[in-house]
C-alpha cells in the first residue's frame, strides 16, 4: 500500500497535495478511471468537448499512471 496523488488538468493544473492511500494495480487504475469520468459528466453537462488528463504521482513524484480522455458532444 501506498499513498498516491491525483492530479487533474483540464485546461487549467490542479494538483493534489493530499493524496489517498490505496493498493497498486488494479485497484488504483480502477479508482483513476472511476475520478476521470465522474468529472468528464460532470464537465459534459457545461461543454460540447472537453480533454481532461489525469496524472496518478507515488509519493516518490514519480508519476504511475496517467488517463486521458476526451469527451465530445454533437448535437443534431
């Protein structure tokens, strides 16, 4: 187990200076994809596109994981 930082960018850096402790793997990939999408419908509702990139860092600074997704709405 480990402690590990979230950092969020979505046009502008928010960097996580808390952190959460939580195993390595599976779980911690799991939880990144869980916050990056619970923030892209979150910021869905407010834009027709938008790039958010999550940046998972150990307590090292080492960075560990990084998700990005893009998110596009067209309507007809």
């Amino acid at each position: 187990m480990g402690r590990f930082f979230f950092d969020i960018y979505d046009g502008v850096e928010l960097r996580d200076d808390v952190g959460r402790d939580m195993e390595d793997g599976a779980i911690l990939r799991a939880e990144a994809l869980k916050a990056v999408t619970h923030l892209a419908a979150a910021e869905a509702e407010d834009a027709r596109e938008t790039t958010l990139v999550l940046t998972v860092r150990d307590e090292g600074g080492n960075r560990r994981l990084k998700v990005r997704l893009v998110c596009q709405v067209e309507e007809f």
